[in-house]
C-alpha cells in the first residue's frame, strides 16, 4: 500500500515537473525580455511643462501618466489628453510643443557621431511646434520629423503645424492631411525645411510661409504665405499656460 502511494506520487511529481519548469523559464524570458528592452531605452529628454494631462503608451492598452520632470526615453509615444498641452525639452536643447489630442512617437535620439538618424520623430496627429537644437546644428539632416503624410527635413529651424488623421464616420472617409508652416528663427540666422514625400517634395525657405499636404497620396502643395490669422489660432491651440519653459515665438 505504501509503496504504490510512494509510486504514485512519484509519477505525479515526474509529470508535473516539465510544466512547473515551462512556467519558469517562460518567466524568466519574460523577465528578461522586459529587462533587455529598458535597459535598451535612451533617455531623450523631459517634460518641462504640462497642462492637463498626458501620458506615455505602455504596451497595447497601458498608460504612463506624466508630470513635469518625467523622463521621455527614444521609443516612447506620447499623447496628450483634450484640452492638454505638454512642453518637451530634449537633451540637445530642441524643444517640443504638443497640443489637445495630440499624439507622438520619439523614434530616435542618439547623440553618437556615426548615428546615421540623431533625432526622428513622427506626429501622428494634432497640433505642434518644435525648436531644432544642437545635432541639427551640427548635422542638419541627422534630424527629421514624420508627419502622416510627409517628411519634414530640418535646416537649423522653428517649425509649427498640424496634423488632421485619417477618419471614417458613417461610411464617410476623410483621409489624412497636415499643414507645415516656418517660423522665425530665434537667433534671426537663416533657415528652411524640406517637405517631401513620395510624390513630390518643395522647400519652404522664408519664415510666415508654408505648404499643406491634402492627402497621403497627394505631393505638398505650392509654398505659400499663411494667413497670420491662421498662425496666431495655430499658436493659440498649443500655447501652453507655462509657457516660460518654451522659447518665444517670433511672428514674421
């Protein structure tokens, strides 16, 4: 009686063994995956200014609130809350602006000389204004932003504009657009960004002037001088209640 107890068990340790041990290492790799990819994060930057509330994505639903004084890290995508607005200074001293319902991602930001992309970044959608620093100094096209449908290469620049996502409602598709405006340069040196896309490129080299992109599958439209009714109610959508942590703002 004993000794088929004894046996009985034994095989029930032996065939729950291999699952026990499939649990532990499935843990272990999670762990360390999870591990390998913060230890893979470089820090970018930090929030200097915050009003309302935005966060960072974790994972397919997680969020990250932030604060004034988070740490932004190369891979994270950002997002801003209704009403919201958030200040981002880099560690080459470009500055970020997002407006309400904003959203994005920091593809890169390596400081190391043979990076062939310092600093990439994708807008996803709303308003922004950005303040190029010291790698597009030293290296204009180490650095460019992706917007939906083009991509913005920055000359030594101070950039605002928007993005409108691709939207369906009721059958109805409004397929995605952004608008590209320069704006003066702080120091008064001269400046110019590329807008390009698979179609069709133009260069926008006078401060007050801009191109719009109607479409994904459309080139940027002809450089023209944007309303300064359109540039104050852009400026005013993402000025920011703190807005001592941003640089001033120059009207052409």
């Amino acid at each position: 009686m004993t000794s088929k107890t004894h046996r009985s068990s034994a095989r029930s340790w032996h065939a729950g063994q291999p699952r026990g041990w499939l649990v532990v290492g499935l843990l272990l790799l999670f762990g360390s995956l999870s591990f390998s990819t913060m230890a893979a994060q470089n820090p970018a930057g930090k929030i200097t200014a915050l009003d309302g509330e935005a966060w960072v994505k974790e994972g397919l639903w997680g969020k990250k609130y932030l604060k004034v004084g988070s740490v932004i890290y190369s891979g994270d995508t950002l997002q801003t809350d209704d009403d919201s607005r958030i200040n981002m200074r880099f560690l080459d001293k470009t500055f970020f602006t997002l407006g309400p319902d904003a959203k994005m991602k920091i593809d890169s930001f390596d400081e190391s000389e043979d990076a062939e992309v310092s600093f990439g970044a994708s807008i996803l959608q709303g308003a922004f204004r950005f303040v190029s620093g010291l790698l597009s100094k030293q290296k204009p096209e180490a650095m460019n932003v992706q917007i939906t449908t083009a991509t913005i290469g920055v000359r030594g620049t101070h950039v605002a504009g928007e993005v409108f996502p691709r939207k369906e409602e009721n059958g109805l598709v409004t397929e995605a657009s952004a608008v590209v405006t320069l704006l003066e340069d702080e120091e008064g040196r001269d400046t110019s960004i590329l807008v390009s896309n698979d179609y069709g490129s133009v260069v926008v080299d006078e401060p007050g002037y801009g191109t719009e992109i109607p479409d994904e599958h459309s080139p940027p439209g002809a450089v023209r001088r944007i309303q300064l009714r359109s540039i104050q109610n852009l400026l005013r959508v993402i000025r920011n209640s703190t807005r001592s942590s941003a640089p001033k703002v120059k009207l052409p």
